[in-house]
C-alpha cells in the first residue's frame, strides 16, 4: 500500500546534518561544510507532503535526539563523545534521524490517504475508542484512576479531560480504520491453515495427556490467526 501511495504523492525531502542535533546540546558548534544547508536549516522545513510542511522541531520532538543523548550521557560520557564527535557516530545519529523523518512521512501519507478516502468516526465511536484504550492502559499497567491521573499530570495535562480531548481529535484513530478497512476486510482463514495450525501445536491443546478436538478449539486457532495475519499485512501496509 506504502508503495502505490508514493507513486501517486509528492514527497520533497530536505534532510539536515547530523551536526544540528549536536548543536542543540552544544555538543558541536561547527557549522555544515555545505554552504547550500545553511537556507534548509533558516527555513526549519526538513520535508514536504504534498505541501504538508514537516518542521525541524517536529522533527526533533518525533526522534527525540536530545533525550536520547543526554541519557547516553548519562549512562556513558565515552561513548556521547563517540556519536556526537566522530563521522561514524554522526553517521548513525543522521540515519535514525532519517528513519524518524520517513515514519512522520508514512504517517501524513496515510493521514491524508484516509482524508481522500473519506474516512470518519463518530463522537460515539471515539468515545468507545478512548474507554478501551484506558481499561487496557490501566490493566497492562496495574494502574488504579488516582495513579492514572498523577502519571497524566506528570505528563502535562492539567486533568483527564485535557487528555482525552487530545486523544479525540488524533488524526491516528483516522488512520487506524483506514488500515482496518484496507486490511483486516479481506483476512480470510482456511480450514487447511487450521488444520496444519492443530497438527504442529498439538501440545498446546493436550492437558493430562488428552488432546482437545480440531472441532472444539477451531475458533480460537482461527482468531489466532487471524491476529497473525493482521499484524503482519498492517506491517506491510504501513
């Protein structure tokens, strides 16, 4: 899907040096050896998406260069001197540097494909939406409503409504049904996958050495998967 989406969108890249992190923590003052940097860098624009603008401090902000380095500082000043003050270090902090720029990309590509394509939720929905995502936050963190709250405010929300409102108007819950409209639409799974699925985990099914029938556990290999067929095409859909 991400190729058929580039091949129709325009994608300019103006991608900065490595160096302009560093400056960011005074780690290298030097200014880019190419003069032609110096209008890229003034003008804080790194990529445009169809004339979507994608700003450094975007940039920044989605890679989180500084946070990263001051915990390396913090861990091994050896090694920080590495990264930011050789050409192989600023090597690897440009091409993660890149790889967080092509993620912003993807995800404005499929932003406006979902636009396109007319995709809409619901106040309804998105309210179901944001009640799941909290029980799963709170279960798979063993967090009580008060400690959800303090990790909130610690997080900059004045409250829980500031929270969700954010959450509500992400252009990710767009996305999100996009991909499962494009993708999950058109899982199907065989009695043949089944079956093969039974035979090589038949282990799994067997307690006090009695093996459950293909019949009674067929629906929950289907689900299974199902889940796994889901993960991998969002994988390569994305």
């Amino acid at each position: 899907m991400k190729k058929r989406i580039l091949a129709s969108l325009l994608v300019i890249i103006m991608i900065l040096p490595a160096t302009v992190f560093a400056q960011d923590l005074n780690l290298d003052s030097d200014q880019p050896a190419d003069p032609s940097l110096k209008n890229k860098m003034e003008s804080n624009i790194v990529a445009k998406v169809n004339g979507e603008k994608i700003t450094r401090q975007e940039l920044l902000q989605k890679a989180k260069i500084n946070q990263v380095l001051m915990k390396i500082n913090r861990i091994d000043q050896q090694f920080l001197r590495v990264l930011t003050g050789t050409k192989s270090g600023k090597n690897v902090i440009k091409e993660y540097q890149k790889r967080k720029l092509d993620n912003l990309i993807n995800n404005i590509l499929l932003e406006q494909q979902a636009q396109k394509s007319g995709i809409s939720l619901s106040q309804e929905k998105k309210e179901k939406i944001y009640q799941q995502q909290k029980k799963a936050i709170l279960k798979n963190n063993n967090l009580s409503q008060k400690q959800f709250l303090s990790i909130l405010k610690k997080q900059g929300f004045k409250n829980e409504k500031a929270y969700k409102q954010q959450f509500l108007n992400n252009p990710q819950l767009k996305v999100n049904k996009l991909i499962e409209k494009e993708v999950v639409s058109d899982i199907k799974i065989t009695d043949a996958e089944i079956k093969k699925f039974y035979e090589k985990n038949k282990k799994q099914f067997t307690k006090n050495n009695k093996t459950q029938s293909l019949e009674k556990v067929k629906p929950q290999i289907k689900e299974l998967l199902k889940q796994q067929k889901r993960s991998k095409q969002i994988k390569q859909y994305e």
